[in-house]
C-alpha cells in the first residue's frame, strides 16, 4: 500500500511530534532541573506544533489560580 503525500506528511509530523516527547521523557529522567525541563518543554513544544506561544501553568495549592511557570512567545517579564 503506497500512502499519498499528504498521508506521507502527516506520518512524519507524527512521527517527528513521538521523537520530541521522548527525547523530552529521556532529559525529564536525567535532570534535576524542574525550570529548565519546563522551559525546553515549551520551546520543544512550539517548535514542533508551529506555533508562536507555548506555556506551562503550576496550579497553586490550595488556589483556583496558575502560576505561569515558563513559556515562549510572552512579552519580557510575564513568565
């Protein structure tokens, strides 16, 4: 079965969108560092779905309000 080229496009974006999350899961077991895991996160995560903004939000204890921990794309400051 041969797959169309929009198919065959399709199967990388997946296939390349698996690779980022691994590759995310291998340096979550390898670092200590909670800051920089999240901030690669979200530029992993932007570049790869191709979009501007990307952000990891930290409920807080006993809140009904989020923290915004890291991201990309937000002015200077936010995060």
């Amino acid at each position: 079965m041969e797959l169309g080229p929009s198919t065959d496009a399709e199967l990388q974006t997946r296939v390349r969108q698996q690779e980022v999350v691994a590759e995310l899961g291998q340096q979550a077991l390898a670092t200590a560092d909670l800051d920089r895991l999240m901030h690669d996160a979200s530029v992993a995560v932007a570049e790869t779905l191709d979009v501007e903004y990307c952000k990891v939000l930290e409920l807080l204890p006993g809140e009904d309000e989020v923290l915004l921990r890291q991201g990309v794309g937000w002015r200077a400051g936010l995060v």
